[in-house]
C-alpha cells in the first residue's frame, strides 16, 4: 500500500502506470484497486525489507517523489481480517469494519494517548499494535477522523523524534 498518492491533487499516478511499474520490477498478477495505491502483486523476490526498499526506489525513479510503504503478505492480510475484535461482538454491522495499517509499532505512551480518543459512537482496538481496527457507526464521523489524524501524528513525531 502507497501512502499519500492520488490525495487532494497530490502526487498524482495513473494505476495502469503504476501496474507498469511493478510488472517491471519482476512482480506477477499485478492488480491496483482504484486510485487509491493499493497494489496485490505475486513474487518469490526476497525479504520484505529488500521488497520495500525496491518498490521505493522505483516509484522514487518513475514518479520523481517518495512516498510511505506498507506491505504485507497475503497471509498477513487473512489474520488482519480473521483477528478483528468486532467480528465476536454482538451488534456490530460488518460492513462497517475498517482497519487502518501502521508501518511501526508505536511507542507504549501513543498507544495510550491513541486509546484516550477511544468512545462512541466510532470504536477502535488496537490489537497487534501494527493494525487498528475500526467500527465506524455511521460514516467517517469526527471521532474517527480525529483517531485517524491523531494516530498518523502520533507515529510521524514518534519516527521524528524518538518520544510519543
């Protein structure tokens, strides 16, 4: 998953380049799913960290700017999915079930402010501390946005700074 492509006119990339620019590093049964920078690719290429660093490089190369990268296997993704909290509680819409995935794992004091915006009506659980899972009751409400602001601010001063 790309991080900040395609958002309010910002770092603009057609997915059908984009397919281009991960067929040309070697990876099979490219798919992208709308404009969004999700891309499921096929490859027996290495370790995670080597994949990363290759797909930076590229778009880095193609694109002319860098961006956040997220992968995760396909296994990966069916326990994101298997493991949401929400699945087990009563009255919950699933269609209304979101995650949000973390490229680190915050600090134990994010984690605590990032839980002190926990409420109603928008729920999260933090479980594997790389994934939130989010019970939205509505649409995108404010409690989510701020969650979701909050928890990219969060990590990026955590990364910046070495504190929470």
């Amino acid at each position: 998953m790309l991080r900040g492509i395609n958002v309010s006119g910002q770092k603009i990339v057609k997915m059908e380049s984009l397919r281009a620019s991960f067929e040309a590093l070697g990876f099979s049964r490219v798919q992208t799913y709308v404009q969004s920078g999700n891309v499921i690719f096929e490859t027996s290429k290495g370790l995670a960290n080597n994949l990363s660093r290759k797909i930076r490089e590229k778009i880095s190369s193609d694109y002319g700017f860098s961006v956040p990268l997220i992968l995760r296997t396909s296994g990966e993704m069916e326990k994101i999915v298997s493991d949401n909290p929400f699945l087990k509680e009563r009255g919950i819409d699933h269609t209304r079930l979101h995650v949000t995935l973390l490229s680190e794992v915050p600090v134990k004091a994010a984690l605590g402010r990032l839980d002190s915006l926990n409420g109603e009506p928008d729920q999260f659980r933090i479980k594997n501390q790389k994934c939130i899972s989010i019970v939205l009751t509505d649409t995108v409400g404010p409690s989510c946005q701020i969650l979701l602001s909050r928890s990219c601010w969060l990590l990026k001063r955590q990364r910046e700074t070495g504190k929470p």
